[in-house]
C-alpha cells in the first residue's frame, strides 16, 4: 500500500490511482527522497472496507494546484496532463502503474471542437499506440503545463466559440432567471389575462375546463418528450430548432426553426396589442382617445415595440433586469396585464432573433446566413432584432388579437407536434446514441402527443393549420432538394441504416432470378477523379440499376499505403457525392496490385448485392511497362474469371489517367490563389492610403513595391501557362469526359460472336436506355457460314426479338476465319518480336536456360499452337475498321486465354491489335451464366 503522506482521497469511489511523476533532467539535482525511502509508488487496486475503492493519487510538491479543480462534476481530472510518456520533458504520466500512451478515459476526449464548456483535447491515434513507440518524443514543457491546466489546440472554430464566452460582462443566467421566470411569463400571459375570462363566458365552466386540461395535456406530453431529447446530450441555444434540427436532422429542422422564430416574432404583436388593448380601455374610459380604438391600438403598439426593441439591443443585462421588474408589478388586474404582456412580449422579442440566429449559423438556408452574425460580448443578434421588429410591427397593424392568435397557437403547436414526434422517432430508430437520461417517458405516448398537437391545430383553425403544412411542406422538400452539408447524427440517419440493413437481410432470403439480373459493377478506377471516363461508362450502366464500386489498390511500404488510404477514404467518396456518381469508394492496401484487386473481388459487397463484373481499363502502356506489371493486369483478368465474374476492358484513344492534367490544374489554381491574396492585400492598402504625411508617403511607396510584385507574379502565371500549353494535353481532356455528354445520333455496333450468357448484348441495351444514348441504334455483327447468311440473320433476329431487344441491323460476317492481309501481319509481328524467346534457333541449352530466365517470353511453339487464334484478332480488327469505324460505340466479345497455356504478352497482343485505331470500345465477356431469358 502507498504509505506516502503525499496522498489524498478522493470521496467518489473508484479503483484507479494516477501518479505524476516531476522527472529532472540533470542527474547531479539532488531527489526529493531520501536514499533509503521507498520506491516509486504506483497505483494500488484495492478490494478492502477500509479503502472504499477510493481514488489515490500521489503528488511532489509544487505540483498540488494540478489538482485544484480534480473531479469536478466530472470533467477536470488529472487526465488533463499531456498522455506521451517523453524522457526528455519534465513530466509524463503513470498510469495503472507503467509509462504508457494510453490515457485514462476522460470527458474531454468526447467533446466536440467548439464545445463552449470545456476544450476538446485529442487522445493518441489507434497507430501511435500500436506502432512501435518513437524515440526522444518532444513535448514542449509549455504544451504540457497548457494541457494540464485543461487548455488545448482544438481549432478556430474552438477558439471562435470560447471568445465570445471569455469576453468581459458574459451574462449568464441560472435556472430562476433562465428558465422558471421566463416560463412563467409565458404563462402569465396575455390569454391568460385577457381572454381566459372571455372563453369562460363563451364555452362554460365545464367546457372552459375540458379547453384547459386539453391544453394542460398537451404541454405535459410536450414537456415529457422535451425532457428526454433534452437529456440525451448537450442542448445549445436555439430552443425547438436545435432540439427537432439535432434528432430529425435538417430538413424537419430546418423548416420547423423559421416557423417556430416566426412565431416568437409574430408573439410580440400579440403580446404587445394586448398591451394596448389594454391601454386603449383605460383611455376610453377616461374618454381620451387619441383617434380611435383600431388607431389608438397601433399608435400605443408601434411606441411600445420600439421601447422594447431598444431595450432588447441594449443587452441581455438590460433586457433581463426590465423583465425581472415589469414581471413583479402590481397584484391588480390591469397591473398584471402590463406586467405580463410587456415582459412577454420582451421574452419574444429577444428569443425570436436568437432562435433566427441558431438557424443561419447552421447556414440551411444560405441566403439567410446575413442574420448570422452576432454583436458584443453576448454575441448579440441586432439583424435579426430588426427583422423581427419589422414582423412585429407588421402584424401589429392589423390591431386584431383574435386574427393574430391562431397563427401563433398553430405555429406554435406544429413546433410541438415535431417535437413529439423527434422523441418517439429516437425511439424507434433505435440507436445506441439514443440513451435520455430522463426515463419517464414513452415512445408511443409521444407519437400520441404528435397526433393530438395535430389535431388541435384544426380545431383551433383549419385554415391556418393548412398554410402551416403547406409552408412546413414547402420548406421541407427545399432542404432535401439542397441538401446542406451538415451532419448531426440525427434519428432520421440512424432510421435510414436499420432500413438498409433490413433490407440487405431480407435480400439474402431471396434467390437470383435471371429476370432480375443487373450489372453490379467493381470498377478499378484507382482514385475516381484519376478516371473519370471509366467512371463514367461504368455509371451509367449501373446508375439507378446496379451496384457500382470505384475501387483503388494501394501497394508499396504498408505503413505509407494505410495511412494514405485511411486518409483519402472520405475525400474521394464525397467527391462521388458532390459529382453525383452513384458509386461506392473501396480502396485496400497489398504487396500488389494483383492481390489487392483479388482481395476485392472477393470481398466487396454485402449479402446479394456483390458485384458480379469487373471494369477495368485497358493497359496501354503495356509494352513500357515492367513484366510483373503484365503479369499482374492479365493475371487480374484470369482472377475475374476464376472468380465467374463477367469482364469489361474499356479502351480509348487517349487512355483513361488524367492525374497530369489535374496536377497542372492544381498548380494554376495555387498561383491565382496567390494573385487574388496579392490583390486583396493592394486593395487593403488603398484603403488605409487616404491618411496624409509622411506616413501616407511611405504606404504610397509600399503599394507601387507591391504593384511590381504583383506584375512579376502575372507573368510568372503567363510564362507557366504558356509553357504547360504544349503539356496541357485537349484532347485527352476531351476524352475524359466523352462520356458525359449526349450522344448524338449514331450506332452501338456489338460484335457477338460469342455466346458468354447474354452479357455482350445486355450491356449496351442498357445504354440505349439512358438519355445520353437514346438516339444511339443497335447493330448487331456475328459470325456465320456464306451459304446460310439469310438462315443466321432469321435465327439471330428471332432470338433477339423473344428478349424483347430492339436492333437496326443484322450482319452476318462470313470471312472471319481468314487470313489477315500481310500488312495487318507484319505490324502484329513487329510488336510482339520484344516478348519473343526464339527457341528454335538456338540450341537445347541455351534456350532452357533462356525459358528460365524469361518464362514470360513468347515461345515458338506457343506461337505456332495459337496462330490460327492471332490470325483471327487480326482479322477482326481488320473487319472492324471496315465496318464500325464510324460507330458511336464498338461492343465486343473478348478473347479468352487459356491459364498456362497462353502467354500474357500474346495475350496483350491479341487485345491491343484486336482494339486498334476504333473508336470507344467495350471488350466484354460474361460469366457464361445466363443474363438474359424470353421467359415470362
């Protein structure tokens, strides 16, 4: 046991004891021990009564006001202390009795960047934990003493909220003046004085009773869902909005929090021209009127917002004090009604501009973002004061109360209504993150409440209950329409996975059915924007129809890889997002490329909805590249097929890798962010110019330097672009998004030749289906015998017609078989000489010895064994040129090679002059598994 008299308890039970250790970097100082003094004292589990499981923590002394503030409610603990273990600094932590990274847990590690009650501090990365521990780790002795005292880096966005906090005279109410007073003013409001008497003698006591519980009802349900959603976390300012906008997400909240300020802008007037009403009795008891009774109203309403509109802009200080004041006024009638509606109207008017606020702070609506901005220490919302002023005085005008209270009461229950229905919607989601801590609730009780707000709000008025649907709809579907980037964990997320996963489950009890084929697609596009052609042909065969997944294999150091790909997962799947790509972002790490993309073919997908084609671009640098590198793209292709996955190699002139052309886009976007920085800081100057004197003088000089510079700058931006001019490839830019565009009318010229399941010709019927390739005709090319050509094109026709695919034409291509003209033959030879062994003409040794050396060279005998096979790629491209050398789209059976038998650079002969000189073409072979069926 720690015997120390260094130690104290803590009284909140716990088994965990910290020790902080104050290590000196000069071995000469003498310890603060004595030599024969105990060693180092670590934590001690204790399991006895005496100890109570109690916490203890040991310190040196010096050291004790690290602990002024331990444990309090939970969030200053000594966990505070920079968590590195460094043998070079003063300080590091012990815990559970060793050096370790590892920090205990610790409030602040949860909190979110701005949280405005306490810093958000960043625990050690899962990687530097469980990388090996990096030597002589340098932690500045003044970032310690910061992160002990419970500060930390967290950001502007941290500091942005803190400041406003930490401004002199931040007025900060307690639960007496923040939440009873202005709750009970609510309630001592205008109805209550004015109109409770009235509905008395208009419905009876018994019926004015059953209004009354009615409304006691619906609060209290209210109430009871609001305690729970206020529970399940830290609720910020703005009232009903933050609470439906956090669990509904932004489009329910986002449509709620106008109505709901809108309400609280509309409530002044109301609570204002029940102040003249009452103003406008006494005078004309006295028989004082000033004009009239409608007149009087707006006259004396107009004087009395202003008042508070003044009073509102002075300060929460000044608003809070009149309010305190006015709502202790007086026991009489008359008195009561000034009280209650001045201070009312004044609780109104500060709550509708704050509400506002939270609203265009979360920036849903960006036009609206102007009333964002806050003044003084208490971030005051003085646009949003003025707009509602300018509400208020609108409705003011209308010198009606019994027109102005349905609104409100509607607007007001349509808050209500979400609100229920936030709680019982949290509730059936399901979500861990949903854990109230207030308990005595119900989910059904709260959708019961959701209901009846929605009723009242027709009994109350139907009319108004309609316009406040038809607005909440309105601002509803315009948030989803421009889905703000936001992201609040909201029930309707969590809503939207168990959905999913439902139904991904139920998916898996359902067996393939050929009708119900469609291509899902893995597409090794590397980084999306990398290849976005490939992307693009392979989008928009799956978009709205299968599944498409962009896939990117890493290889290299796996440490470098992982840490590049864990950090570029959620940039490129938001850009799919932004460039509206229905696709899926994958990417793995692997000693190579082969591996990588065998690891995805076997385990992308979920359930039924694996991909079931592999797109890939064709290699056409393949002659430059490196024999693994061959290797491993054919070995991919027999991978696909060992797999049964049907195949798609795409090929354009211009090839697919644009990474270039966006590295010089990249570099000219730097430069002109320079040029604009320049011009700010000039225009900056001319600003601050007009001042006379010396002073002036020298500014003058300082803008004619910078002028210079900036000149220097522009033609250093011309002489780069001029110079990447020649670099800046057009057409493969062009190329790169061919695909985008609308294709005008033409042909898909599908060579099937052979029958792999349908595949070949499902694909471009697909694309004839999409806008882009509407105006595009199928022509289908297939092999036949020269005395039955009628007999084929009956056959083919009659098939094609039982899947119910329309064509244009038929051809029926007879001369397949032979031999290609020595010009096409020479040119297939001349480019596979490199990859030649030439065995036969050298002796046995020697050749052994060179099939050793290059097993990856092209043997006379494979060569010979395959030639009628080489003839035929060279003859159908041959036939290919002749034929759909103008076609829109060439899509063509592809050649399958044998494992083992076939070499991989014949075979990358086969498909490089088999695709020669054409336009886009689309190699494909399905996995011989029917696609297609003229059942019903």
């Amino acid at each position: 046991m720690n015997n120390s008299p260094k130690v104290f308890l803590d009284p909140n039970a716990n088994r965990f004891q910290v020790n902080i250790i104050n290590e000196s970097r000069d071995n000469n100082e003498t310890p603060q021990e004595d030599v024969g003094s105990d060693p180092p004292q670590y934590e001690e589990t204790s399991f006895t009564d005496e100890a109570h499981n109690r916490l203890r923590i040991s310190y040196r002394p010096g050291k004790r006001e690290l602990f002024d503030n331990f444990l309090q409610n939970g969030e200053r603990t000594e966990a505070s202390l920079h968590p590195y273990d460094t043998h070079t600094k003063m300080y590091y932590l012990q815990t559970f009795g060793h050096n370790t990274v590892d920090p205990v847990p610790k409030i602040d590690y949860y909190r979110n960047t701005g949280s405005v009650s306490g810093n958000k501090l960043s625990r050690p990365s899962l990687l530097e934990i469980h990388e090996q521990l990096a030597k002589n780790i340098a932690v500045s002795t003044g970032s310690v003493e910061r992160v002990a005292n419970g500060e930390s880096t967290a950001g502007e966005e941290a500091a942005d909220s803190k400041e406003e906090e930490n401004k002199p005279g931040f007025v900060k109410f307690g639960w007496v003046k923040g939440v009873l007073v202005r709750c009970m003013l609510n309630i001592w409001g205008v109805m209550l004085f004015i109109r409770l008497s009235w509905i008395v003698g208009q419905a009876g006591i018994g019926l004015g009773i059953i209004v009354i519980g009615l409304s006691v009802v619906v609060t209290t349900l209210t109430g009871i869902s609001m305690s729970a959603i206020c529970t399940n976390g830290v609720v910020r300012g703005g009232g009903a909005y933050y609470l439906i906008s956090r669990s509904l997400g932004p489009e329910f909240g986002g449509s709620i929090g106008l109505i709901f300020a809108f309400a609280n802008a509309v409530a002044v007037a109301m609570y204002v021209v029940g102040f003249a009403e009452t103003v406008v009795e006494l005078l004309k008891e006295s028989d004082t009127l000033m004009v009239d009774e409608s007149n009087d109203i707006r006259i004396i309403g107009t004087i009395t917002v202003i008042c508070l509109l003044g009073i509102s802009v002075a300060g929460m200080e000044w608003e809070a004090k009149v309010m305190s004041m006015v709502s202790g006024f007086g026991p009489l009638i008359t008195a009561g009604i000034f009280s209650a509606t001045l201070s009312s109207a004044l609780a109104s008017l500060v709550s509708a501009p704050k509400v506002f606020q939270a609203l265009c702070k979360d920036n849903i609506y960006k036009g609206l973002h102007f009333f964002a901005k806050g003044y003084g220490k208490n971030n005051e919302p003085i646009r949003g004061y003025v707009l509602t002023f300018v509400i208020a005085m609108a409705f003011i005008l209308i010198a009606e109360l019994n027109t102005i209270a349905p609104i409100i009461s509607n607007f007001f229950l349509a808050s209500y209504a979400l609100i229920n229905f936030s709680c019982f919607h949290a509730s059936y989601a399901k979500s861990p993150g949903w854990r109230p801590a207030f308990r005595y609730y119900n989910m059904w009780v709260s959708l019961f409440g959701a209901l009846l707000c929605c009723g009242v709000m027709f009994v109350i008025n139907w009319w108004a209950a309609l316009i406040t649907y038809a607005i909440e709809l309105f601002l509803y579907i315009y948030v989803t329409y421009k889905k703000p980037e936001v992201n609040w964990g909201s029930s309707t997320q969590a809503l939207y996975y168990i959905n999913a996963l439902d139904s991904a489950l139920a998916l898996t009890t359902v067996e393939d059915h050929v009708k119900n084929f469609r291509p899902q697609c893995i597409a090794l596009t590397g980084a999306p924007m990398i290849r976005p052609a490939l992307l693009d042909i392979t989008h928009t065969f799956t978009k709205n129809n299968g599944l498409c997944i962009c896939c990117e294999v890493y290889t290299g150091p796996r440490k470098l890889c992982v840490k590049e790909m864990n950090s570029g997962m959620a940039k490129k799947q938001a850009w799919l997002t932004k460039n509206k790509r229905k696709a899926f972002y994958a990417a793995v790490a692997a000693d190579s490329f082969r591996d990588g993309v065998k690891s995805l073919l076997q385990a992308s997908g979920l359930g039924r909805m694996k991909p079931n084609t592999l797109v890939i671009g064709f290699k056409k640098d393949w002659r430059n590249a490196t024999a693994t590198q061959v290797e491993n793209y054919v070995g991919v292709i027999h991978d696909a097929f060992d797999f049964e996955l049907g195949l798609i190699i795409v090929r354009i002139s211009q090839g697919f890798d644009i990474s270039q052309v966006l590295q010089v886009q990249e570099e000219l976007e730097k430069l002109e962010q320079e040029r604009l920085a320049l011009e700010a800081t000039i225009k900056e100057n001319d600003f601050e110019e007009g001042k006379s004197g010396i002073c002036g003088f020298f500014r003058k000089v300082g803008t004619l330097n910078i002028s210079k510079h900036e000149t220097k700058k522009e033609s250093t931006i011309n002489t780069i672009q001029s110079m990447h001019v020649g670099e800046f490839n057009q057409k493969l830019l062009e190329a790169s998004t061919q695909f985008k565009k609308k294709q005008g009318k033409g042909t898909i010229d599908i060579w099937w030749l052979f029958d792999d399941g349908g595949l070949t010709i499902l694909i471009p019927y697909i694309l004839t289906m999409r806008k882009k390739w509407k105006n595009c005709k199928l022509r289908i090319f297939t092999g036949g015998k020269v005395n039955r050509i009628e007999e084929e094109k009956l056959v083919m026709a009659s098939l094609l017609s039982k899947f119910r695919i329309k064509f244009a034409d038929i051809n029926i291509i007879c001369d397949i078989n032979i031999k290609p003209n020595k010009e096409s033959w020479k040119f297939f030879e001349e480019m596979i000489e490199p990859y030649r062994l030439h065995e036969s003409c050298k002796d046995i040794t020697t050749a052994e010895k060179l099939k050793r050396e290059t097993p990856w060279k092209i043997t006379d005998t494979e060569l010979e064994a395959f030639k009628e096979k080489s003839y035929r790629q060279v003859r159908l491209n041959e036939l290919l040129q002749e034929h759909s050398r103008a076609a829109n789209l060439i899509v063509l059976s592809l050649p399958v090679a044998r494992k083992g038998a076939v070499s991989d650079y014949l075979y990358m002969a086969w498909l490089e002059i088999l695709s020669k000189n054409l336009p886009p073409v689309l190699m494909v072979r399905g996995n011989h598994k029917n696609v297609l069926t003229f059942y019903s």
